[in-house]
C-alpha cells in the first residue's frame, strides 16, 4: 500500500480489542485518524473493511506503509518500532510474564465474549443466559488473573511495575467489558489497584471507549465514573493538558458529538452524598429529585441516581437486569497503600447474599432461609429481653446516660454473635472493626485514614477466619453446638457448591457487621426521633401497643440503611431516562420513603401511620433484608423495655454526629436523663408482641368527640379531635376511619369535610344492620373517647383522568363530596350525581347545592328523579373516571356497565362484606409462586393466602380482612383466579392480573409479583 503521512486505525468503539490499540497509541503519543466500524451493523464484513482485514475483524492498523492485524500483533510492533516508552520489560523473565498476563486476558476471557459466541449461548439457553454466561467466565477469568498478579517482586502500580504496559493495555478494556456485564470485581484487590492507577492516566483516558460512541450511544460509566462527553469541558481540557500533550488528545481523531445522557439540571450533576446536605439528612437533601428530577447522574460520584419509591421498587424488583454486584463495592478506590494491606492479610471477601447474582443467589438463600422465619426468631425473645433488662438494670438508678454506648449497641451485637454461635468475646475489638467494614465499603476516607482502615478489614477479615476455623472443628469433631454459622458449617460439608469454603468466611464477616450494625443504628435513630416528639413517646407509654407500629414508623422515617447500589447489565428505562449498561446505580432508599406519592405526609413522624411497614429501608424482593424480622424484634424489646421503666426518659441538648458513608446511618451518641426518684416502683407486665411487620388493627388512637350534630334524617355528624390538641394529620379524599366499638370489631366511615384540622364523619344509622351505627349515635357524644384506626384510603381520586363522574347513592356521599370539593379546587372537570330516595334522608345536600353549582345532578327518587346509570355510562368520555359510594345494587350495576366500556374506568368502595369472613380461608390447596422472592408457598384449605406469605416472612398489608378494601391486593403474573373479593370490577377481575390475598384464592398454580 502507499504510505499515509498519518496512521489509520479501523475499529469500533466498544471493541476490547481495539481499546487495547488504542491505549497503546496513546502511550506511544501517536497521531492517527479514524474509520469507525459499525460491528452491529455488520460494517466488519463489507467490502471496505474485508479489504483492509480478511477475516472481517476489528482493528487494523494502517501505518508506516502497512496494514496490521490483531491487537497484541499491532502492540507488538508498536512497541518494537518505536520502543519509547517501552511496554514490555527488558528483562527475559519480565517479558515472559507481562506476555502471560496479556494473553491470559487475550486468548482466555475475551474470546468467551465474541458476539458469534454470544449469540450461539442465547439460542441454547435463551435471553438470560447471555447474562450468566458473561458474568460467570469473566469473573472466573478475573480471578485467575487476579492470582497471576499475586507477585508482590513484580506487581507495583500496574501489572508489572509502576509504569502501564503491554498487559494493562489488555486488563483495562476487559474491566471496561465487566462493568457492562455487570461482573463484580471488587474483592480482586490487585486488580483493582491496577484499575485505579491506569484511571488517572491520560493515554487510558484518551482511549476510552465513550469518547468515540456514536451519535445515540449510551455512554459507559466505568471505573470510578469518569464522564466522556463534549459537554464535560473540565474534563477534555484537563486531559488535554495532561502529559502526552497534542500528541495524545489531537492526533486521536476526536469523537463525533452525541447524544450525552449525562445532561441534566446543574444540582444533578454536582451532586455528591459525601457533602454536608446529604449527610446531614438525605431525605431532605433529594427532595428536589423527587419534585422534579427523579434520576440523574451525579458526576462526582460516577453513579446514577434514583430518588423515587416506585422506581426503585421497581429496581429492586429486577435482579437480573439490575444487578446487585456492586452492592459491597468500595465506593472510594482503595491506595496502593491500603490494598498492600489487605493482599498481606489474603483478604478476599467474596459473594454474601447481599451482592450475589442470581441463580447461585437464590440457591443459596433457600437453604439458609429456615433459621428467619418469624417462628424461629420468636425462640430468641427471651435472650434479648434479658440482654436489654440488664443493660437497664446497670443505668436505671444513674439519671443519665449515653443510650448507644451502654445499650444500643452491646446488645445487637450480642444478639448477632448468639445467632451465629460465636461466643461473645472481643465486643469492643469488633464494635472498631464494624466501624472499619462501614468506612472501607461506603465512606470516603482521606488517603492519610486509607491504611488505617485497611488494617482494620484486614484484622476484621483473619479474626473471621479464625473464628469460623474454631466452629469448623467442632462440627468435624461430630459436635452440633448452636447457631445458625454452625448449621452452615454442616452444609458446607454436604453441599460445599452451594455453600462454598470463600462464602463461608465471607458470610462471617458480612453478617456480624449486617446484623448488629444496622439495628443499632436504626434503635438510636428511634429513640432520638420518639423523643424528640413527646406527645408520641407518651402515646407509646400509655398504649404499649403501638409499639410495633412505633418501630415500623422510626424505620421509615428514619431508617438505618438509606442507600443501596445496583448496576444495570443491559440499557435500561428508569422514569424514562436510560441507563446503560454498566450504569453504576445509587437507590436512596431514605428519599423514597419520603415519597408522598407513596406516603401521606411523609415528613411527619406518625406512629399510627396505616402503611409504614411499605418502607424500601430492608430493601424488597429477592434482596430483601433476611433478618429484617429479628431487628424489628429487638427494636421492639428495647423501646418496650425502656418505655416501661424509664417513661419519663427525657433527650439532652446535643448536636447528633454521624459517621460519613452513603448508605448506614444512626447517631454515635443519644445522650438522655431522668430523675431516678420517679420511676415507676412497679411496671405493667412485658408484652411478647407477633414477629413481623405490625399488625393494623393494633394502631389505635384515642380520640375525643368533640361535636355531634344531626346532617338529615337518620345521619349523625361526628367531629374528631385530639385529646392532647395536636392536630390530626392530613388525610386525601376517599379516605376512611375504622371505629373500634367496645366489642373490638371494627366499622369503616368516609372522612368528609375538608383535609386539615379535626376530622369529620357521617354515620347513617340503620337498626337491620351489625350494630355498630346504633351504637355510634347512642354513644358517641361530645367528650367521648373514641379508639380509631387510620386515615386509610383504598380509593384514592386520580387526578391525572381527563374527566370525572362522581356517583353517590345514600350516605356515599360522604368520600364522593370529599373528591367533588378537591377537583373544584384543582379546576378539573367533572360532574357530581347524587341519588337518594327522599331529600330529607340526604346528607350534606345543600353544601352540595352551594359548592358544586351547575357541577351537581340529583336524582331523588320521590321526587321522581332516577339516576339513569345506562345512559349516564353511555354518554361518558373516552377516558373519565368514574368514582362510586353506595348501595351495593348501585355499584353492581356500574360495574356491569362500565365492562362494556373498556375507554372508561370505574373505581368503587364497598363498606360491607357479601359474606362469611370466616369461611373465606376454605377452598382447594393451591400454590402460589413468590417471583420476586423465589420462593413457593402451598396454601392449605384452611389458610388464606395472606396467613400464608405472613408466615414465610413476606410483609403484606392488610386492612379489613374482609375482601372490602384492597390493602392486600398483590399482581398476579400468571394463574386462574378464584375472585371472592368485593373490591375488583368487572374489568379487572377479567384481566387476571391481580389478587386480594385475604380472600380469593387460585385454582392450580399461581405466580405472584411478590
């Protein structure tokens, strides 16, 4: 051929193999230009290229008259051509090894990764098996070079000594290509020293791939996070400036501009978790996100975030496309300094369930999983509440005390190494090393505190090792001492695949610092936030059975874990925004549960909040924390505990301090004191509450009648207050409240009014029914207590309908006149039909006529204005609302009308069953598929399907147990279902694609999104 003055390099961006040249131009400061080939497209078998490349391959390289072919052929002569600087050592033995290395990576991982390999492992194993595929022979191939590095005579900053050479050229695009597939590498020390070097390097930075991506390309975000796109001027000019000058950002042909998805508004991009708004309180600091800008990239931390409960429900619901590998990745690059340490310690931690892929994930969950179940956990209640007795036996006659350091955190630690079977010993030893664990893992030390910390995992990890090492023997020695770490021990040695030697340690280690750690964190957030609200603290005092409701409230007010990390393996939408693959991901879990889209007024502390227990703080699904019911336990024990001894506790002025890191977070100190003189000389007895989420019908306030007043004939208006005159919190339209009669159950009234202020209700009273409303207006009379649960609301007004028809027959105008006033308010259009027999019998008419104007429609009966519902449905908008509240002939027939309209849709309230509730467990033996926890579940004649996911631990809510008001509804993925709720229309029940778990029931097999 005829020399070019330039060299030419033919490649595609994301070609490992090209990376590598690319890399080793920029080392050598060679200029060249750039024929991009599309190797999607199949540009590597046109003409043009097979012209320049026979086999069809990428790169070639034109240069110096030839045309070269292979990556480490192309390096080779590089380097043997222009020998300055050098990328193979002079030495015999050092080339040899730098050689080994190279192909190691070459002939060994990258072949397994060709998209023809690819393709073939898809049509035999179908769409996920890409992904395995990729993440299991990448990390094997990792690991192994991970060993080959294990040469501290050879291995310096980089592969071989402290200058990049041949086999960094290699390592640094198969990293690249790991970080795609999701492949977690972050216990590969060595490596990742070598990654953290070469980041900082301007030739590895010129030749990253996301600066030659095509107009449309999603951007790869690898290694710590660097941003290649045009906008990101800091960036390229420092690049510029670095050492290879011109010669290595300009002679490489400069990337075409495209579609950056990093843009975004100013606060996303600068973001970063370490500053002081974060950790000062990260709810608050991404209130914001959720407004306005529910995902973003934050370039300083290199990651992409997400603020909002159902995206990152949705997240968590995904494993497979959301990988959890990095979920134990350093976010702060260990020195050189700091891995030296961990490598002479042989430190190695590995998979734990928490950043463990599926299906090895799953595989091992199952057979630890027995040892968690709210059955087992109940028979360590008794050790825990004897633990927290004698904490309080040693500060109770004090008057002061410092919570975390004499209770809160001994006893979690104590329960942790119980469950586990290690002898409590040391417990100061590992308070430092805990400590150590949260820093290396999620804090930002300064490179001074690097080597410190290091020492501090690497002690945590021998004394693991040591430990574990003693239980072993005693399981080889034919002994079965207690514990769960013994119970895997035995595993181990019938099922060492499953439950492998490296896991074990792992395990170890991971679970002293899960199990303690974040339940002391989370118990010195509660006590802090319950005392800092007195009225709520003498609420638990006087009613100790709101205590759990109190612990399930403080973990989603202020919960321990705040943060958790994903990282996609395929492009992937989250709230419309795309996520390449590889896209490390932060899910601030703390910002989700203050979504009020999620939760009603969720800055507020409310500990009769209905629906805490949907708090994402112990994450969800496959993922979701395994002791999340023992920490809820011991939380409950110590708050119940300490409330009966010391209800007159009080907290000190004092500025709370946190330790810095992204994801766990609890004060080091909660400084309180009393007067001894008044404790209380006898206390009620201790109460032993159900493992588990709360249960709602225990959520009771005590409130005062303050007004009732006649609203028509036979209707009661009822006003509600607090007796301690704080207000009520805020309630949204459809509403309703569940007043306890004397007997315990329960009857269910709309709130009506407006929102804000004391609560209103209208009870109809009908002397053929139940009861409970001629015991209502007999009884509750201004100055009367009344124990109400809620505010819930199963029937939510959507305001995004483009219309609405609002329907009330009777006393269901009370939710309805509730949605009619919040539309009028908002300006949205509707109509307002209210039927009732005689005017007199009609509740809140003339507000209605006074409020709702040309809006309103009556239809009363005597009057001989019937509601034509046919024509009412025939006439409606494609895409209104309709929202109904009356008799049950009323809403039937609704439902039957809208069925035939599917542009329309229904949305009603029953208040009364249609049946025996106690006969609703009774049906066919059927099993129910938990897809997002991977587990299968029988449920009996007998048991509802509710009872049973309860049982296996799985938190779902529940309101009436009745089939009347959805709170127990679950997405069904497949099945045949037996409908026996009063909840579902037509239309929905038609669909198959949910379930009321409190009642209805399958036929067969049924897969739920659980």
């Amino acid at each position: 051929m005829t020399a070019v003055e330039r060299p030419v390099l033919h490649d595609y961006w994301r070609s490992s193999a090209s990376y590598r040249v690319r890399i080793a131009l920029a080392l050598k400061g060679i200029a060249y230009d750039r024929v991009p080939v599309d190797l999607l497209a199949g540009e590597q078998r046109g003409a043009a290229n097979m012209a320049v490349n026979p086999q069809g391959l990428v790169p070639t390289l034109e240069i110096d008259g030839l045309v070269l072919t292979q990556s480490l052929a192309i390096i080779g002569y590089l380097d043997e051509t222009r020998p300055d600087p050098a990328l193979l050592p002079a030495d015999p033995a050092g080339r040899a090894r730098v050689r080994a290395l190279a192909l190691a990576v070459a002939c060994e991982i990258h072949p397994l990764s060709n998209p023809s390999v690819l393709s073939r492992v898809e049509a035999l194993g179908g769409p996920d098996a890409r992904v395995r595929w990729n993440r299991e022979n990448i990390a094997r191939g990792l690991e192994s070079v991970e060993r080959l590095l294990d040469h501290p005579g050879f291995t310096g900053r980089f592969c071989h000594g402290d200058a990049p050479g041949l086999a960094d050229c290699t390592l640094i695009p198969q990293l690249y290509n790991a970080a795609r597939w999701g492949v977690d590498y972050t216990h590969l020390t060595r490596i990742r020293a070598v990654e953290a070097a070469c980041e900082i390097h301007p030739a590895f930075a010129a030749a990253h791939p996301d600066r030659f991506a095509p107009d449309g390309a999603p951007a790869q975000v690898a290694g710590r996070g660097k941003v290649c796109c045009n906008r990101n001027e800091k960036w390229h000019s420092r690049a510029r400036r670095d050492e290879g000058g011109d010669a290595v950002m300009d002679g490489a042909a400069q990337p075409t501009p495209f579609a950056c998805p990093f843009h975004g508004s100013e606060a996303g991009r600068s973001f970063d978790p370490f500053g002081p708004a974060y950790q000062a309180d990260p709810a608050e600091a991404l209130r914001w996100s959720r407004e306005s800008e529910p995902v973003f990239f934050s370039e300083p931390l290199g990651y992409w975030v997400v603020s909002r409960y159902d995206d990152i429900k949705a997240i968590f619901r995904d494993p497979i496309l959301f990988s959890p590998a990095n979920a134990l990745e350093k976010i702060t690059p260990p020195s050189p300094e700091a891995v030296e340490v961990l490598a002479r310690a042989n430190y190695a931690m590995n998979r734990t369930l928490v950043n463990e892929d599926e299906p090895a994930h799953m595989a091992r969950r199952r057979v630890l999983l027995d040892a968690f179940t709210p059955h087992a956990l109940a028979a360590h209640r008794p050790m825990v509440r004897d633990l927290v007795r004698g904490r309080l036996d040693a500060i109770v006659d004090k008057g002061r005390s410092d919570l975390v350091a004499d209770m809160l955190w001994d006893v979690p630690l104590t329960v942790a190494l119980h469950f586990l079977g290690v002898p409590p010993d040391d417990m100061d030893k590992l308070r430092s090393f805990s400590v150590a664990h949260t820093v290396n893992t999620w804090g930002r030390p300064s490179p001074d505190q690097q080597v410190a910390v290091a020492e501090g995992v690497a002690a945590f990890w021998t004394y693991s090792g040591e430990v574990l090492a003693r239980m072993a023997a005693r399981v080889d020695a034919g002994e079965h001492p207690h514990g769960w770490m013994y119970d895997m021990i035995a595993k181990n040695r019938v099922m060492p695949d499953i439950v492998t030697d490296n896991y074990l340690h792992s395990m170890m280690m991971a679970i002293i610092v899960a199990a303690h750690e974040t339940t002391a964190l989370a118990s010195a957030n509660m006590f802090r936030r319950l005392l800092e609200d007195r009225a709520q603290w003498d609420a638990i005092c006087a009613d100790p059975a709101l205590i759990p409701a109190a612990v399930e409230e403080c973990l989603r007010h202020s919960g321990s874990v705040v943060a958790w990390r994903r990282v996609a393996t395929a492009d992937a939408q989250v709230a419309g925004v795309t996520i390449p693959a590889g896209g490390k991901i932060l899910m601030v879990t703390a910002s989700a549960n203050h979504d009020p889209r999620q939760f009603d007024n969720p800055d507020a502390l409310d500990i009769w909040r209905d629906n805490a227990a949907d708090h994402l703080t112990f994450g969800y699904g496959a993922h979701q924390c395994m002791g999340k019911n023992l920490g809820r336990m011991e939380m409950a024990v110590m708050l119940e505990e300490v409330s009966r001894r010391l209800p007159h506790l009080r907290l000190e002025d004092q500025a709370f301090t946190y330790l810095p890191n992204i994801s766990f977070r609890g004060p080091e100190a909660v400084w309180v004191h009393w007067n001894p003189a008044l404790n209380p000389a006898q206390t009620a007895p201790a109460r032993d509450f159900p493992v588990g989420a709360p249960d709602r019908k225990a959520i009771q306030r005590q409130l005062t009648v303050t007004e009732a007043r006649p609203l028509a004939d036979g209707v009661l208006g009822i006003t509600l207050s607090d007796p301690s005159g704080r207000a009520l919190p805020d309630w949204t339209p459809g509403a309703h409240l569940e007043i306890v009669l004397p007997d315990g159950e329960g009857r269910r009234y709309s709130l009506c009014g407006r929102p804000g202020g004391d609560w209103q209700i209208a009870v109809l009273r009908e002397d053929a029914g139940r009861g409970g409303s001629r015991w209502m207006h007999e009884n509750a009379r201004p100055g009367a207590t009344l124990s109400v649960r809620g505010p819930r609301n199963h029937f939510r007004l959507d305001e995004t309908a483009p219309a609405h028809i609002l329907i009330a027959g009777g006393i269901g105008i009370t939710p309805i006149l509730a949605m009619a006033d919040r539309l009028k308010a908002a300006g949205l259009p509707y109509q307002l039909h209210y039927a009732g027999r005689f005017a007199a019998h009609m509740a809140f008419l003339d507000r209605a006529r006074a409020d709702h104007g040309d809006a309103l429609h009556l239809h009363i009966a005597a009057d001989g204005g019937r509601a034509d519902l046919p024509a009412l449905v025939a006439e409606a908008a494609p895409g209104t609302r309709l929202s109904a509240c009356g008799p049950a002939r009323l809403l039937e027939e609704l439902d039957r009308l809208v069925a035939a309209r599917p542009d329309l849709t229904l949305a009603f309230e029953h208040f009364t069953g249609g049946g025996d509730a106690g006969a609703l467990g009774q049906g066919q033996p059927f099993n129910a598929v938990c897809a997002d926890s991977g587990l299968t579940l029988e449920v009996p004649d007998g048991r509802t399907l509710l009872d049973v996911l309860r049982g296996a631990g799985l938190d779902v809510p529940s309101d009436c147990e009745e089939g009347l008001c959805g709170s127990c509804e679950i997405g069904v993925q497949s099945g045949e279902i037996e409908h026996r709720d009063r909840v579902l229309t037509a239309a929905e029940r038609a669909a198959g694609d949910r379930i009321i778990t409190c009642c209805s029931r399958a036929r067969g097999r049924l897969v739920l999104s659980i």
